[in-house]
C-alpha cells in the first residue's frame, strides 16, 4: 500500500465507529473477528474493512494475506498512538484528515449519483439512433506522411506529402502489404514498426477528420490519403464492430449515467457561491 492511500485509509477509518464488541448489557460477549490493541471488530465490521482495504490492495481477506494483515495491524498502532500523541488535533495533520474522508465522501456522493440515475432502455436506443458512429469501434492501422522535418532529416511540403500518400495507396492497390509499407514510409515511429497498427477504438475518440471517412469503409479497405494535423494518413480499416443495443447497451447505459451524475454536481456547483481571497493571506501565517 503507497503512503497516502495507507494515510487515506486510516483516515476514513477514523470516521467509522470502531468500538468494543463486547456488550455490558449482553448475556454473552459478540464475537470478535480482529483484536488489535484496544480495538475490536466484529465480523461485519471486519468485512467492512476487508472491502475498503480490497479497494487500494487488491486483498479481499486478511486471511488469505498475512502481509495486508500486518500492514494493517502496523498501521492501527500507528494511529493510535498518534491520537494519544494528540497529532489528529495538529492543524496540518487535521487539514490532511479532512481531505482524505470529503475525498472519500465526494466519490461516495458520485457513486451514489451514478446508482440512482434513471436511465432507461429508450434512452439507450435514442443515444445508439443519434451518435451510432461514437459507439462502432475499430481495428485500425495507418501509414503517416508527415509535412514538415521528416524523420530522415528532410522538409516536405503538403503537395509532396499529398503525392507520396497518394503513390501509397497506388501501391496498396496494386496489392502491396500494407504492414510491409508502414514499416518502410510511415513517419509515425511510435506504429510503424507494428505496420501501422493502432490500438482498437470507439468511434468517438477517433479524430473528427478521420471518422466520416472511415465509418463509410468496410473491413478490409484502405481509404484514399487524409489530411490530418499535421500531414496526411491512408488508413486500413482491419476491422469494424457495429454498435447495436444488444452489444453496447451497457456501456451507452453508464456514459448517460455519467453524464446525469456531471449535469447535477455543475447544477449543485451553480447554486454554490465560491470564492477565495488570496488577499487575505499575504504577509499572514494560517494558524
């Protein structure tokens, strides 16, 4: 665990009530999962904890991990003796505290928001009907004739890089291997030497020039040479997943439950008056 998510825990920790599980008032004592000094858990305050930890460790029992157990133990005596020390009531300790559970809070307040969004399958089906582009996704790979330095050192026009894209795509079309020629002219070296690959994505974070072309082309063509930012691009299409309702209907469903969790907190931020005076802290010590 990295030191401020071992400091995070421990201050959300500080916010629950962790308290002796034994009840003077019970016939017989609860049982105890974990004992570390004065402090108890019980089963379900274990688990409680085993799933908070779960989040920064990846551990979902301290049963099945010995060293998460330890570190946790370690970092229980930790803070309890801190508290005896009275570092929870340093002014930067506190400050630090209080970060760390509105952090926690705030993402719980989002979660929260995103699980009771209404979203409904027509409002699926509408998004899919409107921007069914933004959700088709691609197996692409490209071959990038650059204007401007080239890597050898050289300057090329736009009209020279429009000439050598086009003699490409001549070449494609006269059956060259496309992998073969993006290893030999692409100038973008972070692909060529894949033959051009690009990692599959959503139609919605390919370029705005490039999407009209390619959301026209079928699996397997090569498109004619596109200008882009900074030179141009002949673009292989090698493979192209359609969106429909059955195969992107949850994740059309979780970016409209995003979207109605960020359209509420910039409602909430508008009916929240914001302000700071850097003023008031030149020449002052915060105490």
């Amino acid at each position: 665990m990295t030191p401020f998510r071992r400091f995070l825990f421990t201050a959300v920790l500080a916010g629950i009530a962790v308290t002796p599980v034994a009840s003077a008032l019970a016939a017989e004592p609860l049982p105890v999962a974990l004992r570390i000094g004065d402090t108890a858990l019980s089963p379900q305050q274990y688990r409680d904890v085993a799933a908070a930890m779960q989040e920064t460790s990846g551990s979902a029992s301290f049963a099945e991990d010995g060293d998460q157990l330890k570190q946790f133990a370690d970092m229980e005596v930790l803070a309890a003796h801190a508290r005896k020390d009275g570092l929870d009531q340093d002014h930067a300790v506190a400050a630090k505290i209080r970060v760390a559970i509105d952090h926690v809070l705030a993402q719980a307040e989002r979660d929260h928001l995103y699980a009771a969004a209404t979203v409904t399958d027509e409002d699926v089906k509408q998004r899919l009907d409107l921007h069914a582009n933004a959700y088709d996704e691609y197996a692409l790979s490209h071959i990038f004739i650059a204007i401007g330095p080239t890597k050898d050192g050289h300057q090329r026009s736009e009209h020279e890089a429009f000439l050598k894209a086009t003699q490409i795509k001549k070449k494609l079309d006269a059956g060259a291997d496309f992998a073969r020629l993006a290893q030999g002219e692409s100038d973008d070296a972070a692909t060529a030497k894949d033959g051009g690959e690009l990692s599959p994505m959503l139609g919605m974070y390919v370029a705005n020039e490039f999407l009209p072309v390619i959301s026209q082309m079928h699996e397997g063509q090569v498109s004619n040479p596109v200008r882009g930012t900074q030179g141009y691009h002949v673009i292989l299409v090698q493979q192209k997943t359609v969106a429909t309702f059955d195969n992107r209907h949850k994740m059309v469903e979780s970016v409209l439950r995003d979207e109605a969790v960020d359209s509420t907190i910039a409602q909430w931020m508008q009916n929240t008056p914001v302000e700071f005076n850097k003023s008031t802290l030149d020449g002052n010590t915060v105490k």
